[in-house]
C-alpha cells in the first residue's frame, strides 16, 4: 500500500537546530545512544513477493536521559532501509520538541509506517502515533491528549513569551489533531484543556486510532513508581512480563475471558492527574 503524505508540524531542520544548541551535561553524555530497546529488520514473503520491515519500540518517555531523542530516532530512521515501519508505543510523553521532531522524521520516511499503541500514548506520544498511516490500539489501551506545558522563571516579559511560545505550540499540535483525526477543532482544543484520557473504543471513535486489537503484554521501560496516584489500569500497561508467569500460561492453558462490551472509560483513568502533575514538574509535555 502506498504511504499516505503528510506535512510536518514544524520544519525539522528547524528543530533539530533548536535541539542541538542545548548543552549537554556529562551525565547526559553518559546514557549512550540507544534510542529504543530493540530494533528488528525482518523480511516477509507476502504472496510469493519480498517485502522488508522492521519493527522499533518506544517504551520509555521521549527525552534525552531515556535515550529517546530527535539526533538519536534520526539515526535509526537512517539505517532503515525498508518497505513499512512497525512502531509500538507505550509512553507516558516527554519533551514537546523531541517529539514533534519524531513525528516529522517519521512522516518524512519513504517506509508506510504502521504505529501500534500496546499500552498509553499520553502526551506527545500521541502525537508521535499520529504519524502512522495505521494506528492500531490495544482493546486496554489508552491515549491522552493535554495542553502543553513548560517549567519557566523569570520576568514577566519572560513569562510572556513563555505563554505565547505554549499557545503556539498548541496550534501546531492542533493542527495535526485536528488533520488526523475526525474531531473539530474546538472540541480538540476543549479536550486538551481537560486533560482527557480516551479508552480504546474512544480513541478508534475520535480517530486518534484506525482499529482495536486484541491485547499485547507491553514491557515497560519507563518506571511507573516515577508517577504517584497511578491508577490500577495503567500501572498494569506499565508492568513488564514476567518469564515464569507466561511459562505456567503456557502450561495451563485457560479458557478465555468473554469479551468486554467496552475496554474501558475516562473514568477507570481519572486518579491519573498525578502522573500528569508528575511529567509536567519533571519535565513539561
């Protein structure tokens, strides 16, 4: 299937300049360059036809100290030299600029990008979804969509500039919101201000997502105790397989449960104002 063209939200060059101007400390230097936990390049045979994908794995915050920066998913975007893209995503957000960075490195790939949410796309993750040509969200998973946010001090002239740089980032991610999925854009603009958290029925209904699929076991690379007050829910998204666990599965197999008339509401995500509290603290969007 041919790749759907999409336009960045900001010009990249742009932004990796902006990106690469910060100083960077010797702690910072440290983490390495990984940007994501496993990279596979694999090659399928669909109908007797060779067709190269790969597939990568956000699982952590998008941020410099988890290794998931702009420079670093550009370099791995480099070495793909593929046909589609698998990206699953289970992040709780991070820097607004990385990610917008992200988003438009991966819209730019001549691969068909197929994104699949295997447990939260919170915050700039969802934005980065957004850049799938397919979106497939897990029947437990989740998306959240907020204002973005900064960590300012200074004058009031400071603060000025600070709200107007916010205002016009929200645009920009309006912009692709309001582009990539089938709300209005002042009923985006009304979700962001409350912080809302869409089920996966929700999220296929608001058009952040194509399709539900079935369930998946996300490893979490992201520490859940970061966050107070995460709720059951999504502290169950975070928690990380456990080998012995799915071996006694395999062993005893059990029937399976009935399906669930609705996999989740906004309500069973509520008590999730702290983790929001937490990354905006920590670290704005």
């Amino acid at each position: 299937m041919k790749k759907k063209q999409k336009k960045p939200l900001v010009p990249t060059d742009e932004l990796l300049q902006a990106l690469d101007s910060r100083k960077i400390t010797a702690a910072q230097k440290k983490r390495g360059g990984d940007v994501l936990p496993k990279i596979e390049n694999r090659i399928l045979n669909d109908g007797g036809k060779s067709q190269k994908t790969a597939s990568m794995y956000l699982y952590d915050e998008v941020s410099w100290w988890s290794g998931n920066t702009a420079r670093n998913f550009q370099t791995a975007l480099a070495n793909l030299d593929v046909e589609e893209i698998h990206l699953h995503i289970n992040s709780p957000g991070g820097s607004v600029f990385e990610g917008v960075t992200i988003y438009n490195l991966l819209v730019a790939h001549k691969a068909r990008v197929i994104v699949h949410i295997d447990g939260i796309a919170a915050s700039i993750a969802s934005v980065i979804a957004l850049a799938g040509d397919t979106v497939n969200i897990a029947e437990n998973g989740m998306v959240m969509i907020h204002n973005p946010s900064v960590i300012a001090w200074g004058d009031a002239e400071v603060m000025r500039r600070n709200a107007e740089i916010l205002d016009r980032v929200k645009d920009a991610i309006l912009n692709t919101y309001e582009d990539r999925t089938k709300m209005k854009r002042e009923d985006l603009a009304a979700a962001m201000d409350a912080e809302t958290y869409y089920s996966a029925d929700e999220a296929v209904t608001a058009g952040f997502a194509s399709a539900k699929v079935s369930a998946v076991r996300a490893t979490a690379q992201w520490d859940p105790s970061d966050f107070e007050g995460l709720p059951e829910a999504a502290m169950l998204l975070a928690k990380a397989p456990d080998p012995e666990e799915e071996e006694e599965e395999e062993e005893s197999p059990a029937d399976p449960p009935p399906e669930p008339e609705h996999c989740g509401t906004v309500e069973d995500v509520a008590a999730a104002d702290a983790l929001i509290a937490s990354i905006r603290a920590t670290h704005g969007l």
